[in-house]
C-alpha cells in the first residue's frame, strides 16, 4: 500500500526480508508495488554488500545514526556495486538512498546485520525498513518520527491523567 503524499511527513515502510546469500533480490523500498534496489550479501566474502540500483541512487558508506541523508551526498546512481560491511556493527546500520519509484525523496534503509553464530557458516543481513520524507527535504537517519495516531493516543492519556489528579484534589477539599 502507497502511503498517503497528502502532508509532509516522514514515512517508515516495513519490509523485513533476509538478504540472499547469493543472487540479487529486488526490493521495493517505497511501498509503491515497484521494486526500487537490488540487495545481496556478497556470496564469495564475508566484508561486503551487493547493491543494484536501477533507477535509485544509494551510497557506497554507511550513514551512522544522526547524520542527514540530502543532496550533498556523493551519490552513485544507475550502477551496481559493492559496498563495505567492514564498518557494519551487530544491529541496525544505514544505507542512503535516494530517487526511488515514489519520487526523488531522501531516505535510508535500515539494514540489521548479525555476526555468525558458531558453526553456522555466514553473516545475515536483514532490511527491515526504508524511512524516507515524502517532502523531498533531508532526513537524519535514525530519528524516529512518531505517527499522529500514536500521539493523538498519548495526548489523550495524558488529558486522562490530569483531568484524574483534578477530581481527586477536588474530593479531598
């Protein structure tokens, strides 16, 4: 499902799919049905990651939590190539991506990366989701940007809690 371009926002698409160990698998990133990145764990060593992009442009470095994902970047585009695990740390990593099938928004992966467990053979890599803003402006990678439903719920719980201490303050007096 396409989210809504509607308003402004950043949008988190949910994809938790394993990289293959070999071969390329395409992903769409943007939820738009249209598959934007091929990914691929590199079959031949333990230290890199395929990246396919057709029409998207990705990164050949990780972003680190914090950094802005926007057009300063040096961005590779219509090539294929591999890039570094190296600088991966077990847990959650960020690739930049950029043009996808939805527009030419801002963006990264988020990919969770797992040493091996002994006696199992290789790495995993998992791409759990792909954050982007549907305005076309910059991101920060990692800032987690709660949706309206969730803060329309704390706001009412919180409404809840004070209109609470009210009545009881009112029933001591």
């Amino acid at each position: 499902m396409a989210p809504s371009l509607a308003s402004a926002s950043v949008v988190t698409v949910g994809i938790n799919l394993a990289l293959p160990h070999s071969g390329v698998t395409m992903y769409d990133l943007d939820g738009d049905t249209v598959n934007d990145l091929g990914l691929s764990e590199d079959c031949c060593s333990p230290n890199r990651t395929y990246v396919s992009g057709t029409s998207t442009k990705w990164q050949y470095a990780w972003m680190n939590a914090g950094q802005v994902v926007d057009g300063s970047l040096a961005w590779v585009s219509f090539t294929s190539g591999y890039t570094p695990t190296a600088p991966m740390l077990p847990g959650l990593n960020y690739l930049a991506i950029s043009n996808t099938s939805m527009g030419n928004y801002f963006g990264y992966a988020t990919i969770d990366f797992q040493l091996p467990t002994v006696g199992t053979g290789g790495y995993s890599q998992t791409l759990k989701s792909y954050t982007y803003d549907n305005s076309g402006a910059g991101i920060t990678v990692g800032a987690e940007v709660p949706e309206p439903a969730s803060l329309g719920l704390f706001g009412l719980g919180l409404m809840g809690l004070v209109f609470n201490a009210r009545r009881k303050k009112a029933i001591k007096a």
